[in-house]
C-alpha cells in the first residue's frame, strides 16, 4: 500500500523528507544522491522504509546478498512498526 502522496514511503518528518528525496532520486536515475538521502535518513531513524530503500540501491550495485539483508531488516522493521503490507512487500523482495 502506497503511503502519502502516492510513494512507497510511511514515515513522517524529516526522515520522510530525506526518504522521498532518495525515492525521487531513484526514479530520476541520481543513485549518488539517493545513497545520500537514505544514509543521511538511516543516521536519523532506523526506518523499514530506509532499510527497503537501501535494499534497492545495493541492487542497482549488483551487491545481491546487502540487497536481502537490508529487506530482511525492512521486513522487521515494518514488523516493529506495526506495517504487516510493507513487510510482507520486503518479504517478497
């Protein structure tokens, strides 16, 4: 399930920011500036949406098995937070 404003993003404040920036960053193909957004994210809160975030860009860098654990922190991170749908999306990543 989607979060506001249509991205795949749950949390709020600033770490949200900081997470939609790297979402954006993503989709525009800056992977640079997407690493940065959710290193600088993940520094602030330790969030399932950072986790699942940092999971696709080690993907993009062909590191397979940082990409599966950083989905299977997601998944207990969305867990923890009470996000049963966004876990069992990191499940299936």
């Amino acid at each position: 399930m989607d979060g506001p404003g249509g991205t795949l993003l749950t949390v709020g404040a600033s770490t949200g920011e900081l997470l939609a920036t790297a979402e954006a960053a993503i989709r525009a193909g800056d992977i640079d500036a997407a690493t940065a957004a959710v290193e600088a994210a993940q520094a602030e809160r330790d969030t399932g949406d950072g986790r699942f975030l940092a999971g696709v860009l080690h993907m993009v860098d062909e590191r397979y098995a940082e990409a599966v654990g950083e989905w299977q922190a997601a998944f207990d991170r969305y867990r923890d937070e009470g996000a049963p749908r966004l876990a069992a999306r990191a499940a299936i990543e």
